[in-house]
C-alpha cells in the first residue's frame, strides 16, 4: 500500500508542477466502455459493456501541450463462455447443450496520467499511464439451477498498470467528448494470465 501511496503522489506533484506554469481547467467525465481480457487463454471471453465516472484535470504547458490527469471510478471485467451437457435425470441421456457464462467483475479506481498534443486547437492526441487500485472484485457463474455470485478479490491484484492512446475533440470551449483504448501490461488475477483491455467513448465538461 505504501508503494501504491507513493505512486500518486509522484503524478500528483508532477501534475502539480505543470499546473504552476500554465492555465488549469478541470471537470467531470462520464462514459460508456467495452472491457475485455486479453492475453493466454482468453479465446472464450465476449467482452462486456460498461461503464467509467470520475473527475479529470488539465495543466496546460503551451498552445500545443498538456498534462491530463484523471481520477475515475471503472467497472472492468469480461465475460467467459462455456457449452455443458443437459443430460436425463435417470437415464444419463445427453438431451442438448447450454451455453453458460462466467462474468468477471473487476472495478478500480483508476489514475490515467495523459500528455496531450493538440493537433489543431479543438483536437488532441493523448497518450499515457494509467495506475489501477482494484477496489472489488466478484465472479458471478450463469448456472443450470440459477446465478451464484462469488466475492473474487482474494483472487485479483491490488494494482493494475496500463498504456492508453486516444483522441479528444473539443466541442466547445467547455464541452468534449473523448475516445480512449488503455491496454493492460500487468496480469489482472494471480492466478491467471488475463490482462485488462478497455475502449471507452467518454464525454466531459470543462470549468
């Protein structure tokens, strides 16, 4: 926990420098996500709709850079899926298949750190780290004799690191809207190699 404590603080004061130098402007962001795993044996996930809320925070260098940081609530995860027999009762008999699920829950509290270039005045590419605190962590299964939920943060890392890449298109001088994808580079679970992918459209308000 320390180290997770000392990492904040090293984006915050350098966050904190840049905000010294030029203008500041903050807000909240909304969006909409799809999240998935990615890496070995992650052939049978389909991927799940989500969501992100959170505050951002703009440090502005010059005309044409930024530092962005972000603090926002994410609910990640993914969605495994398996085929099981419907057998008979008494015979045995193999009457058809299921198709079930396993859905992985996994939330954090993510700190996206973004340097942004403005290509022109209304449009920026943002590129940076991102630090995740997992906050929970559930596996719901979609059984024959109905759903059963499981509490999984016994099972997941604390902290998870990731890349993102994205564009920001200014609507107004207040209005934005934003297209994000963060790749995971460190495993999600102990236990397994999955790794966190997540394609967000968000869209925010600056003050």
């Amino acid at each position: 926990m320390k180290k997770i404590t000392l990492a904040l603080l090293c984006m915050i004061l350098a966050a904190g420098t840049a905000m010294a130098q030029k203008q500041f402007t903050f807000g909240p962001k909304v969006g909409v996500d799809y999240t998935h795993f990615w890496g070995k044996d992650t052939k049978n996930f389909r991927g799940l709709l989500n969501y992100q809320a959170g505050m951002f925070f703009e440090y502005r260098f010059t005309d044409n850079f930024s530092i962005a940081p972000e603090v926002v609530f994410a609910s990640q995860g993914d969605k495994y899926k398996f085929t099981i027999p419907l057998e008979d009762e008494i015979t045995g008999e193999t009457l058809g298949y299921k198709d079930t699920y396993i859905t992985y829950n996994v939330n954090y509290i993510n700190v996206p750190v973004m340097l942004k270039y403005y290509v022109i005045p209304s449009l920026s590419i943002d590129f940076g780290p991102q630090l995740g605190i997992n906050v929970y962590s559930k596996k719901a299964h979609d059984g024959i004799e109905g759903d059963a939920t499981f509490d999984n943060k016994e099972y997941t890392k604390t902290v998870d690191f990731g890349i993102g890449l994205g564009l920001t298109y200014n609507i107004t001088e207040e209005v934005f809207v934003q297209g994000r994808y963060t790749l995971g580079v460190t495993k999600a679970f102990k236990d397994y190699e999955y790794k966190n992918g997540n394609a967000q459209i968000a869209i925010g308000y600056r003050f």
